[in-house]
C-alpha cells in the first residue's frame, strides 16, 4: 500500500504547510486571555491563507508549545483534537504532528480524519528535551489496533533539537527505517525549525532508500532554495518562512505564502 500516493495522486512534488497552533492550555506560553477560542480563531485564519495560496495539504502542529514535552498529557490530545476538526480544510488532505509525542499524534489523526501524521518513532536520540526514546513498534501497532491502516506516517531521521545516540548516518537511518520501521514518507530536517539541512545529505538520503517511498525535505524550505532543493526531494514540508517577517511563530503571511508557491510550482 502506498499510502502517500493515495493521498497525493495529483501532486508531483507536493507541498505541505504547516499550521502551527498557540500555546496550548497547561504550557508556558498559554494565552489564557485568549483561551481554546483564540487558538481557533488564529489557525483558523492561517489555514485560510494557505489554502488560498495554492499548497496541497496542511499539516497542524503544536509549534508553540516551548519547552516540549516527550510524554504529554491526554488534554493534549483533547485540545488538539478540537482544534484541528475547527479549523481542517475541505479542499485538501491535512495531516497532525505533535512535538515530540507520537501518541498524541496519533489520537489527534484518528480522531479528526486526517490522512497523515509526522512523527519522530525511531531511534534514541540526546536532545533539548533529554533523553528521547523512540518506539515505532508501538505507532504502528497502535495505528492497526485503531482501524487507521490508510494513515500516512511521515517519520524524520533528523529531528530537529536532537543528534543521535550512535555512529550511523542519515542515509544508514533512513535505509532501515524503511526497511524494518515500515516508514511511509522519510523526512530530512535541518538543525532546528527553520533551518535547513545540507543539501547533500538531503541527496544522500533521497538516494539510500527506494524510490516508491519518498523523501521529503522537512524544514529549512525558502523561496530562495526551493528551486533547488526540489531538485533532490520528492517534496517539501514549510512553515517558518511562509510566516510575517519569517518568524516561526508569527501568523502567516499571505503574500509570503503565495510567492512560495509559485517559485516551487515554477
């Protein structure tokens, strides 16, 4: 089955932008003021643009939730659900990340209908977050255990605020997380949201893998590179770039959000 084919079937090289929430409720930078109906109220604006400006999915993210949190708790998932069913799109797929707890994504998915969710789920890995074990076992014995079997796993083999524990490269990772992790969609990312990820490893990775499962450049993606980055990747997740003054967590902008798409398109 291939599950990103069947939600992409009319996108060559699709492009998928993130939707990234406010703060939610129990997190540092919880907007209380504003409440769950503020969250809604900016996302659902955000989506807007970027269905108006032309992208193929779009991903919903808990972007703002600093510091993250490996285990999250179940209101996580209750606040994300509701926020995503508000605001999802009608005229194309969406998808759920959840940083950096992949249970949440997957409740969020399952219970919103969304077509793919991203997720760190293999590996161990030291990071901002501490030491981060992985279980992608589990993902997709939950995903099977839940009826979800069309659920697209987008798993990144660089996660962002994290390195490796142990000597193999991206391309090694990559390789057997196809292989024995069954990935869906492979992501590369850069260093940290926004960043970019050197175009040659981007390229080692495209080519250590099978060519019916994708490659996607994960972050760093700019008007300014994307031409070229397309060149190597089967497609692109992007956020921070797309948003006022290229600022991660600024709303987005719409003219911003229409150029990019039409210098990838281009």
């Amino acid at each position: 089955m291939n599950r990103f084919a069947a939600i992409f079937s009319t996108a060559d090289k699709p492009l998928i932008a993130m939707a990234h929430l406010p703060a939610l409720p129990g997190t540092p930078l919880y907007d209380a003021g504003a409440g769950i109906q503020g969250i809604i109220d900016q996302v659902d604006a955000d989506v807007a643009l970027l269905v108006d400006a032309g992208f193929d999915a779009v991903m919903f993210c808990n972007e703002n939730d600093r510091p993250y949190e490996l285990e999250a708790g179940p209101e996580a998932a209750a606040v994300m659900a509701r926020v995503v069913t508000e605001c999802r799109p009608a005229s194309i797929p969406f998808g759920v990340d959840y940083l950096w707890d992949s249970r949440i994504a997957l409740a969020t998915a399952v219970a919103t209908g969304a077509r793919f969710m991203r997720e760190v789920v293999t590996g161990v890995w030291e990071s901002d977050m501490g030491l981060w074990h992985t279980n992608a076992a589990h993902t997709l014995r939950e995903r099977r255990r839940l009826d979800h079997e069309d659920l697209a796993i987008f798993m990144n083999v660089t996660p962002e605020f994290a390195s490796p524990i142990g000597s193999r490269t991206p391309a090694q990772m990559a390789r057997s997380t196809v292989v024995s992790s069954l990935a869906d969609v492979i992501l590369v990312s850069g260093p940290m949201a926004g960043a970019e990820p050197a175009a040659q490893t981007l390229r080692e990775v495209r080519e250590s893998v099978p060519d019916e499962v994708p490659v996607l450049l994960n972050t760093g993606a700019r008007e300014e590179n994307i031409a070229e980055l397309l060149k190597i990747a089967d497609g692109c997740v992007v956020g921070s770039s797309l948003k006022v003054d290229g600022h991660t967590w600024n709303p987005v902008d719409a003219d911003r959000a229409r150029r990019f798409v039409e210098v990838a398109r281009a």
